[in-house]
C-alpha cells in the first residue's frame, strides 16, 4: 500500500493497480500541490459533506469515470450532480473490484454548502480501506470516543490517519490517545495547518506517540509513504 499525502485530509492510496482518493480538498487548497485534472483514480471515498472534505469530489469523479463511495446521503447528492455513487452507511462493509470499505463511526457533522443552501450530508463516518493486504484507517473528522478501542480490537489496521489540528476535531492529546486504543503501528498526522485555528505543532505529536511504541509519520504534501 502507497499513500501519498495531498494535505488536510486528502490520501491517494495505491496498491496492486488500484488508485483511491479520500476526501479530495485540492483546489481549496492551495498547498495541495496538485490539480485535480491530474488525479487519476478507480474510486473517491468521502467520510463526510464539509467543503474541506467534498473538495473536487466530482470534478474527479466524471473525468476518471469512476464511482463516489459515501454516506447515503452525501451519495444521494452526488448522484444528482451526475456522478455514479454508492451509498453506504456507519457499520456497513462492501468488497469492491480490488479493495473492501468499511464505514466507520466518527463524531462530528455533516453539511454541504452549495449557494445559500444548506444540504444535510447524512452521518459523518471514519473509514477502513483495506487493499494490497493492508488496512487504512481515516478517522475522518472527530472527536474522541471510546469505541476507537474496539475498531482497534476488532481490526488489524496497519496505519491509523487522525486528525490533530483541535478547534473542530480532537487535537494533538486526544489523538494520542486515540492513537493508542486504535493500537496501529503507524500514525499519519492529519488535518492541521490547513487554517489559523487548527495550526499545530505536528513534530511535538509525532514525538509524543513514540513512548506507546507508535511510529508518527508527519508527510509534507505531495509525499508519499510505504505501508
């Protein structure tokens, strides 16, 4: 599994011939490092509605022809604006052509902004991509809760995504411990320094999970990393 970090909470992740994007927040982002016409991908995974997430979801989606993967209400969205989507939900599992999903639960919420709507973007969710023989775990955006201990329980994730950045998701102490019940060998620091309010100190982080024997890998965008 190869994972390369596109900021936020982006990841394009690859392994045997497959190539999945999650969250896609690129041209919002101007330290993303890449456009989205040179994203080319088999599917989109989405955890939740928010812009920083939903990003250029379907800009990506027609011009790889490919489908979206997202909470059944997001999905219901994005099969309105043309895209071919499949809606799943919080505990639900689906084994696609080269990769297996699994939703999560995440605590947070959930809303698409388009003009002066506001669109109800269902349950915010985490994700378990496993492909390559390797499980991801993208936590998405949320707090801490004590169920992390069973997803850890229950599955061997080798590399546990988590937000840090505080202010809208758990922050660097309660990722920690996250990190911890999660029980991953690796953790990607995500979701921070996107915006003043969730700047954080992400090498103090990485620092901190080394004495519960966890290996913090903090990439730069546009890095990539061997899982």
């Amino acid at each position: 599994m190869k994972i390369t970090y596109y900021g936020h909470s982006a990841l394009l992740v690859e392994a045997e011939g497959k190539s999945i994007i999650i969250d896609p927040f690129l041209s919002g982002n101007p330290e993303s490092g890449i456009h989205p016409s040179d994203i080319k991908v088999d599917a989109v995974l989405l955890t939740h509605a928010h812009g920083d997430h939903f990003g250029d979801t379907i800009e990506i989606a027609k011009a790889n022809n490919c489908p979206v993967v997202a909470p059944v209400e997001l999905a219901n969205y994005c099969s309105e604006q043309g895209v071919e989507a499949v809606g799943m939900n919080i505990g639900g599992s689906h084994q696609f052509d080269g990769f297996k999903v699994k939703y999560t639960l995440a605590f947070h919420s959930s809303s698409l902004t388009v003009g002066d709507r506001v669109i109800y973007g269902g349950e915010p969710a985490g994700i378990l991509l496993t492909i390559g023989g390797k499980t991801l775990y993208h936590a998405g955006d949320t707090a801490l809760f004590g169920d992390m201990k069973i997803i850890g329980e229950l599955n061997k994730i080798d590399i546990a995504a988590l937000p840090i950045g505080d202010f809208f998701t758990m922050g660097p102490e309660d990722a920690q411990i996250a990190a911890k019940w999660i029980g991953a060998p690796k953790v990607l620091p995500m979701h921070y320094d996107t915006f003043p309010p969730i700047k954080q100190d992400v090498n103090a982080f990485c620092e901190g999970l080394k004495k519960d024997g966890i290996e913090g890998i903090a990439l730069k965008n546009g890095e990539s990393l061997d899982v």
